[in-house]
C-alpha cells in the first residue's frame, strides 16, 4: 500500500473497516436472533402446556362426566378423563401428550416417542432432549387426581424449528452484503475525491511555484463550511501570500539598497580615479578626496549595519532577549546618554512617567528611542527642539518624540516607515533611510505599533504604542 495514493488508501481501510463492522454485526444478529427466537419458542412451549392443563379434567371411579360435545373422554383407573375442545395437542410445532406416572402416553402426541420412556420428568422447568440430530425443548406438569395418584403433561417442541426461515434470511443477507460493500466502496472513492480535490490543487500548486512559474497563485476552497482540507488549503493561501509578499519585499529591498549604495560607490569609485589620474594631487585637494571617501564609507558602514539589525529583528534571534524591564528608567538614561553625546545640538525636553514596567527588550526599545531622537536632532530647524514624553493610558504605554522641524506632508506618513523612503530632498540629510523602518519592526516584535502626526512646517510627532 506504500505507493497508492490517500484517495485509495482511505478507500481501502473503509472497506475493511465496513466488512469488519458488517461481519461482527452480521455475527451479533445471527446469535441474537437466535437466542431471542429459541426464547420466544420456550415461552410458547410454556403457555401451551399451561393452557392446556386447564383444559384436563378427571372424573373418579363412580362418578360419571356429563357429555359435551366437542369434548373427548377416554377411560383411566375406573374413572374418566375429559378433554376440553380447546385442548391442542399439536400447536405451532409444539406437541401436547399426557403421560400416566409410568410415563405411558394416554392422549395427545409425542414429538419424541424413542426418548420419552428414558426422560424423568421435571415438574415446571424446561430442559433439552436430543433425539438423532435435532434438539427438542421438553416442558412438563404434573397433575394430581382425586382419589390418589398422578398424571403428566408433557409438552415438546425441536428448538430449531425455524431454522429454513432464518436461512432464508441470512442466505438473503449474505447476498446483499457484498452489494452493500460494493456500493460502499464506490460511494467511498466518490466523496473522498472530492473531499481531497483542495489537495489535488494544492499539490499542482506547489509543484507550479517549485517549478518557478506563479508565486501569486491561489487554491479555490469555496464558500461555506470550512473542513480540514479546506483549512489546509486556506492556511497554504495564507502561506504563499505571505511569502509571495517576502519575496516582493526581498526584490524591493534589493532593488533600494542596490540604489542607495550606488551613489556612494560611485563617488568613492570618482574620487579614486581622479587621484590615480592627476600627476600630482596638492595636500587640501588629497585631504578633500580622503575626507569625501571617508564619508561615503562611514555612510556605507551605517547601512550595512543597519540591514544587519533589520534582519536579526526580522528573524527575532536571540541577540534581543526578552524580559521583564523598567521603561522609566530606560528612558531616563537614553536621553540622558543622548544629550551628553550630543553636546549643544539640541534642546530636549522630557515628560517621562512613573514607575511603567513592560516585557521587552532593552536593546531594542532603548535602539528605537535613539533612533527617534536623531530623527529629531536631523529634521528638526536651525537650534531643534526635541520633547519625549513616556505614560500609561488605557492599559498601553504609550512614548512620544516630538520635533519642531520641516514636518511630513500627509501623503507621505505612511511611507516614510518604509525602507529607504525619502520624503523629499530636504530630508536626505545623511541617514541611511532605515531608521524608521527599525523603529517600526522594534514595535511590532514587541506586538506594538508606529504612527506619526505632522504637518509641513510645523514639525512631528511620532507616537509608538506599546502593550502595558
């Protein structure tokens, strides 16, 4: 079974499960049928030798019965028996004999007359009696006469006696049932291969996007209840759309670093050649060529650098542990840092709360924080003015950086979290265009968000929401 295919295999184990299940109930039905019908027979072997013996009456010496007619009397002991009409000594298969105490048949009949002479009889229990091949149920009744003396009722009847109608039935059964597990089987195969057609489809999928052909393409899993299969389906859409986007994203981040590293290779790549090209270079012209290679370098270290960091976000690897931190004092000290590192740059203002915990990464949190403060220091105007701002508000911590500089037009909000996006000119003043794209990852690994309200002129203000 190694090399069928799951429509087949499912089918097969359904026949097997079926003929397993079929064959025990088939079993069930046929013991349980035949002890209820052998019940039903010793019940009725019961009443018939009960209803009987109402029907016997015996007349001694000396008293003479009145004839009725219908009812039959014969001679015992000097006396007389009487046998009522309703007296049946063949009834149903059940036969009916009254047997003197030396177990002589005086009336009725006798089912078992070569075993009747050796079987003791028991008053009121029914027992078996095997007379050649078959088996009787024998029940008998003892009825005392006037005077003295007994007599026996003695009823018989083969307990198999229905056995040509339960053949019947089970010949007839065993005829049906590999129709029934035929017509089981092809049902099976029918509603198991449109329950596996999502599958099918998913295979041809992900065979086309093995072979290169369409990254965008879908499964149909139709409208309605959702199955397993279905769910499989749904979860291989949701795959392929988000690694479809990875990879989209992934020709995009190619396409800008390849952008944003090009201007300055290039002038590195200028610069050398003018110095190879000129016979002899003066000290400030050298020292303007190195000063200019320096800076697109340093430029190109921060880029790499920070692609480094946007890819160990990503991949959330353990470098940025997580645990539990005091945000308080984990604003306090980075713009305390801040403006000792930056000497006179800017005015920076802080509003920061009290006691706020969360779960996080320091390193990252305290990255994003920096990473916002040189946002400011850069775009802000001619003395920039920058206002932190930490609190808890309706069960989130929320930090703002504000700044009074150039500010974003609306259209652009969106975008400037986007890797090596710049709004315009006058903001590409030496940053590597992912500084914001890190602050935005920083927030949602730590199931958080960004946002920004600005207006041209009038500075911005960028909002991170953090759960508290």
């Amino acid at each position: 079974m190694k090399n069928l295919t799951i429509r087949a295999k499912i089918t097969i184990w359904f026949i097997l499960i079926l003929i397993v299940i079929l064959g025990l109930s088939y079993a069930v039905f046929y013991y349980s049928s035949q002890a209820g019908t052998r019940e039903l027979i010793k019940m009725d072997l019961r009443e018939t030798v009960e209803n009987d013996m109402d029907e016997i009456r015996y007349y001694p010496p000396g008293k003479e019965p009145h004839r009725i007619e219908g009812h039959e009397y014969q001679k015992y002991r000097d006396g007389w028996l009487e046998f009522e009409d309703d007296f049946d000594d063949l009834a149903d298969g059940v036969g009916v004999g009254l047997f003197s105490d030396q177990q002589t048949l005086l009336f009725g009949e006798d089912l078992i007359p070569e075993e009747s002479s050796g079987i003791p009889m028991q008053e009121g229990q029914i027992h078996t009696v095997r007379s050649g091949p078959d088996v009787f149920y024998v029940y008998e009744k003892k009825m005392e006469l006037k005077g003295g003396g007994e007599l026996w009722l003695r009823g018989s009847v083969d307990r198999d006696q229905h056995r040509e109608e339960m053949s019947s039935i089970f010949q007839i059964s065993l005829i049906l049932l590999p129709l029934l597990i035929i017509l089981a089987a092809i049902c099976s195969y029918l509603i198991t291969k449109r329950s596996l057609r999502p599958i099918r489809q998913l295979i041809d999928a992900a065979e086309n996007i093995s072979a290169g052909r369409d990254l965008k393409q879908r499964i149909d899993i139709g409208a309605g209840e959702r199955n397993e299969v279905q769910q499989l389906a749904s979860s291989f859409n949701g795959m392929m759309q988000r690694l479809d986007g990875s990879f989209e994203a992934e020709k995009q981040f190619t396409s800008d670093v390849s952008h944003e590293l090009r201007t300055p290779v290039a002038t590195i790549l200028a610069q050398c050649e003018l110095a190879l090209e000129e016979d002899q270079l003066t000290d400030d012209e050298a020292r303007e060529a190195i000063g200019l290679i320096q800076r697109q370098g340093s430029r190109m270290s921060d880029m790499i650098e920070d692609m480094l960091d946007l890819n160990r976000i990503d991949r959330q690897q353990d470098k940025y542990p997580f645990g539990q931190l005091d945000l308080t004092a984990l604003v306090r000290e980075t713009c305390d840092d801040f403006r000792i590192s930056h000497p006179g740059e800017l005015d920076l203002e802080t509003e920061i709360g009290e006691g706020i915990h969360m779960e996080g990464s320091d390193q990252l949190l305290r990255r994003a924080l920096i990473n916002l403060l040189e946002n400011g220091l850069r775009y802000g105007g001619d003395d920039p003015k920058v206002r932190v701002r930490l609190y808890r508000k309706e069960g989130q911590v929320f930090l703002e950086v504000s700044d009074d500089g150039i500010g974003i037009a609306p259209d652009q909000q969106e975008r400037i979290f986007d890797r090596f996006y710049q709004a315009d000119p006058a903001r590409s003043s030496g940053g590597s265009g992912l500084g914001l794209a890190i602050v935005r990852e920083i927030a949602q690994v730590h199931g958080g968000r960004i946002g920004v309200s600005s207006a041209p002129g009038e500075g911005s203000t960028f909002t991170m929401a953090l759960p508290d």
